[in-house]
C-alpha cells in the first residue's frame, strides 16, 4: 500500500519513463514530496512547474548523499541507464554510468534506510541462446549488448542487496515502452515511438528493423501501472527479487504499420535495417510473465490497435496544442 506521506526520489525524472511516471507519483504523494532528479533539466512543463526539481549526476555520490539529507526519502525510483543503441557507441561510460549509478543508489538507500528501491531491467537481459518464445522467468542469459550485460549484473546486485542487507528493492524487466508525452533516447525499441509521429506527421516512415522482427512492447499507462502495482504490493509477495519478466503485446513493424493505416490509410513504411537489427534478433519475441501475474496480479490493458487509437488521439491533440 501506498503510504501517501512518503518522500520518493526519481532519478532520471526527464526521460521517457521518468517523466510520466514522476507525474502519477506526484497525484499519489503529493506535489511537494516527489523530487524529480535529472542531470538535465526538464522541458517538460508540467513536470517543471508541478514539484521540486534537483539537477543530478548519479555518479556523483556527494549530490546524492546531500539531496537525501535535505529530503529524508522512504522510496527512490533510479531510471537513469545509457540504452541498447547508445551503450554500443561507448560500452565503458555505459557499464560505468549503468552499474555505478546502481552501486550508488543501493548504497545511498541503505545508508539512509530508504524504505524501498525501484530500479528497471530489460529484456535486454536475454540474449541469442535464450529461448525466444513466451521466454520463461528463469532459463539461459546470454546478452551481448553492454546495456544487456549491465542489466543482468544489475539484477544480481539487487538480489544480492535483498539477501544479504534486507534492502527491499524491486525490478521489472520492461519490453520496449511506447508513449506520446515523451521520446526515448537510444534504444532498439525507439522506432515504435517513432513511427507514430511520422504517421500524425503525414510523413512515410523508414524503418531501421527489418518488417517481421518481433518485439515484446508495452504501452505506457500498463507501464506506469505496473512499476506502482509492484512498488505498492506487500513485501512478502515479491517472490522474485532480481527481476519480474512483464508482457503486454509483441509486434513486427509491418504490424504496427498496418495498425496505423486503419486510422490513416495513406501512411507508409519501408525498411532500412541498421545495426539495431542485430540486438533485436538477440531478444525475445514474446515473454512469459505468469509469475508477475500470480505474485501481485499484474494484467495488462493495451493490445496494439487499443494503443495505436490511442496514440494517435493525443498525438493530434498534442501537435494542435503546440501549434496554437
Ligand atoms: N527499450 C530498451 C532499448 O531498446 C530495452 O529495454 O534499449
């Protein structure tokens, strides 16, 4: 249950996570008692105008140490991680912003007795020799992206913190997430934010997947309402304590074009794979996530065209808000 006088702290607040889900914590906790942290600063609106904002390097343990001071936080959402794409292009600074920042936080919350810690893993954390259908809670990991090894490093430590020092942290392992108040930055999952702007747009779209690569995905009001179902379920029913696998839907890029031609007929796609083919033909195509459904009742709402009709709504809206 939610303990609504609680001061949570979320790091990486700007990002395409962070950002909403800063929002629906804020309508939970209170304005004033959800501290958005970034080390950019927010363009967002109302995420700049609704709370408090501190600028955060998460590398930097003496800004962290001094926020916590000044706020006494029960809860700590850390975001922050370099994507798939982008930790390819300089793997070191990857490993050390995504496993560093980890140590950092873990530590942070157990110095300061933070009641409890959410921190994201991926599907990420799989890899060729994975079994690619319905993927099982437990089976091989072999990743080879540096933001997959990172996260599955980072499950381990997280289980680790649990049995060894009680830390209650807990994880979700997201599929690529798809929502229209925010970009994502860097990852391989990105075209499906994409392609929604370029068809509202009234533009084609080029893809870099090829068409029938298929991706486990979720749209991100089921996202948001995971990580708070998770961090609000009772402590005794989080059974698995590195990462819960969680599934909503799995499409190819030709399917979610054919989605979005039902609304706007004269969309097109065409296909330019890159060397973001290759770290999704190492992933899933589909997730079994029985054990989030068995342990705190996890249910998604969105199938694909649910989400398209509902992308393109507010994407329209959104578009003529601005322009005005
Ligand atoms: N969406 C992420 C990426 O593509 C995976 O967690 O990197």
């Amino acid at each position: 249950m939610a303990n609504t006088s609680d001061t949570v702290l979320v790091i990486g607040a700007c990002g395409q996570l962070g950002s909403e889900l800063t929002m629906e914590l804020r309508k939970m906790y209170g304005d004033a008692n959800v501290v958005a942290a970034d080390i950019s600063t927010p363009k967002q609106a109302d995420l700049r105008d609704s709370g408090p904002f501190e600028k955060v390097d998460v590398l930097d343990t003496n800004v962290l140490a001094e926020l916590a001071s000044k706020y006494k936080f029960k809860q700590i959402y850390h975001l922050a991680a370099v994507l798939s794409a982008t930790g390819e292009k300089n793997p070191k600074f990857a490993w050390k912003l995504n496993m560093d920042g980890l140590f950092n936080v873990l530590d942070l919350a157990l110095e300061q007795k933070v009641e409890r810690v959410y921190w994201p893993s991926s599907i990420a954390v799989f890899g060729p020799s994975t079994p690619r259908q319905n993927t099982p809670q437990q089976t091989v990991m072999d990743p080879n992206t540096v933001y997959g090894i990172s996260k599955q490093a980072g499950e381990r430590w997280c289980e680790y913190y649990f049995q060894k020092y009680g830390l209650d942290v807990r994880s979700l392992r997201y599929p690529g997430l798809i929502g229209y108040k925010a970009l994502p930055g860097g990852g391989t999952t990105d075209y499906a934010v994409d392609i929604y702007h370029k068809a509202i747009e009234g533009e084609n779209f080029e893809c870099f997947l090829s068409e029938n690569t298929y991706l486990p995905m979720m749209y991100m009001p089921d996202a948001l309402k995971a990580t708070l179902d998770l961090m609000h379920a009772p402590a005794e029913s989080i059974k698995v304590r590195d990462s819960y696998n969680l599934s909503a839907m799995s499409f190819s890029p030709k399917e979610i074009a054919a989605s979005i031609k039902k609304h706007i007929p004269e969309f097109e796609i065409t296909y330019k794979p890159d060397s973001r083919q290759k770290i999704a033909d190492s992933w899933p195509q589909s997730i079994d996530d029985s054990a989030a459904q068995q342990d705190w009742g996890w249910k998604p709402a969105f199938d694909l065209d649910a989400m398209t009709e509902d992308m393109l709504v507010n994407l329209k809206k959104m578009k003529q808000e601005q322009a005005v």
